[in-house]
C-alpha cells in the first residue's frame, strides 16, 4: 500500500498550533527552532499564544506554518514512516519540499517568511476578496467570472480547485461579490465569502512571483528523494521544469489539489496522512474518493501530540 503526505496550508493556523508537540518531543522542537534566527519576529510566542492576533497575517502565517510542518516532518521520519509522495496547498508545498530533500528545514522556513512578506506586500492597495463556491461546475464559474469581471472592470478568477464540488474564486472584491452573486443564480448550493489578506493565486501575486524568482537564484536545489506532485501541474515534475520556475508559476496560477489527489489514488496511494493544523485536506481527499468510487483508503491527521501518539498506537508509522 502507497503512502503520501499532504501538507495543509494557509487559513487553518490558530494559537496554540504544536506546543503540546514542542512540549513532549525534542525532535519536533529541534526541526521547529531550526530557522529562528533569520525570523524577525518571536515564532514561540506568535504559534504559541498570538497574543496580538497577527498570525493572521500572511508574513507570519506561512513561516509558522512551515516551521510546524518541518517539526511534524523529523518525527514521522523519526518514527519509520516513509512516504512514497508527498504534496501540499499553496504553501504547503514547501513543506512537501522540505520533507522530499529539495530544501533543508531552515530554508523552507525561511523561504516561507520571504513569501509571506512578498505576498503581502503585492496585496497592498488591493480591496481584494475571495469566495468558496460549492456544486458548481468549472466552465459555469468561469463564464460568472467572465461576466462579473466584464460588468465590474475589475478582475475575479478560480484560485483553487479543491475537491468535486468545491472551487475558491479571487480578485478583487467588486468583481467577486458580482460573481459570487452569477453563481447562485447559475445554481451553485452555496458561496462562502472568505477572509484573506490578498488575491492569491491570481495574476496579481505577479510581483510577488518576481521576488520570488530573485530570491531562489541564492538556494541549492536539492534531488527529489522523494515523489513530489506540485500544484500548479496537479501531478508530477514529468516534463523537467524547473523547481524555481513551478514555485514562481504557482503563486500566481491556480492550486490544482483536486487533480493532485486523484493522481494519488491513481499511482496507487491508499494511506493519506494530512500534517495539520486543520483537517480541510482530509475532507479533500474524502470527496475526491467518492467521486472516483474508491472506498479502501485511510486518512491520518496530525496535529496534535495526541493524534501523533494514535497513530504510534496503531502501529501505522512502519516501513
């Protein structure tokens, strides 16, 4: 049976995310304090107790996050556990880097905070908005957004492809509402406005992707020891493409995760363990199986020392 990771990504960070596993285990503690001298900001405090409510924000989201990830990371590895691919959401997949070998735990850490701020910085200016749209098909969406984008002058796209039935539209936040509002009428069950810092994954993360592309010229790529399946081709690296170019692509290109899951299960993978904080890619993963009529899989989330320890429990983390 084939295993993969899959690495959550912005949106489900909350105070409090890794202390009990900080706490209980040197190994995560170790791999989470790894980059804390390029951060310019207190990383225990911030994950720990957000006392000020900023880890909201992007800049700090995505170096928490990662620092998370990479903790997680060291202990599944520790523990014997060997997955065949590995993947993740928008920032995810620098964590699913780090844990292939392409970058060190320190570097995705500190990629993470250097696109956290070049993301922000590209949204300044920008009433943005972003929306989940639910049961409605993809060709409908883009016509509401053609149209919305067309009345409004402004411009609104699918940034997210997550599952059957769930896809996530961005831009700024005249045309969003105005698609938002063509998509009910074109019978999508529900539009959920969602609370972001930016449009991302859309042509106006372009600057951030210049950064970004300056930025990468000082890292050392390393080999894939690993499978990596990236969101901007929803599958592998078949074709060769440069990391570089896949990372600069896919902070402004939509997030392929539905068709990255149904790769999954295609090359055979049945045990999913999704590295928190959050669950939302289990949901993922369970919509894509049952539109694809697969039924015998398991999905572990790991978020906590408890959930870790059931996992140990169930003699899941073998070669």
């Amino acid at each position: 049976m084939k295993k993969a990771i899959l690495y959550a990504g912005q949106g489900a960070q909350h105070a409090g995310m890794g202390k009990d596993l900080y706490e209980k285990y040197t190994t995560f503690a170790k791999a989470f304090d790894c980059a804390n001298d390029v951060l310019d900001f207190d990383l225990h405090k911030l994950c720990f107790e957000d006392p000020d409510g900023e880890l909201i924000k992007t800049q700090y989201t995505q170096p928490c996050m990662v620092a998370f990830a990479a903790g997680m990371t060291a202990l599944l590895k520790e523990n014997g556990f060997e997955a065949d691919y590995v993947a993740g959401l928008s920032l995810g997949e620098y964590s699913a880097l780090e844990a292939a070998g392409v970058l060190s735990a320190r570097e995705a850490i500190e990629l993470a905070a250097f696109r956290g701020k070049a993301m922000a910085k590209a949204a300044e200016e920008i009433d943005c908005g972003m929306s989940a749209v639910l049961n409605l098909e993809e060709d409908v969406l883009n016509e509401c957004c053609e149209k919305a984008s067309k009345e409004t002058g402004e411009v609104v796209m699918i940034c997210n492809f997550n599952c059957p039935g769930q896809l996530v539209i961005s831009g700024q936040k005249a045309a969003v509402d105005k698609a938002g509002e063509y998509a009910k009428e074109a019978g999508a069950k529900r539009v959920l406005p969602l609370s972001v810092s930016g449009p991302f994954h859309t042509s106006f993360m372009k600057s951030a992707g210049d950064a970004l592309s300056d930025k990468f010229k000082d890292i050392s790529w390393g080999k894939e020891s690993i499978t990596v399946l990236y969101d901007y081709l929803g599958k592998e690296n078949e074709e060769g493409l440069s990391i570089e170019d896949l990372l600069v692509k896919q902070v402004q290109s939509p997030v392929r995760m539905e068709a990255i899951i149904r790769r999954l299960f295609e090359l055979g993978v049945r045990e999913f363990v999704e590295v928190g904080p959050g669950h939302a890619l289990s949901g993922f993963i369970k919509k894509t199986a049952k539109a694809i009529g697969v039924d015998d899989y398991v999905i572990y989330g790991v978020e906590t020392a408890a959930e870790f320890e059931e996992m140990l429990s169930q003699k899941m983390l073998t070669a």
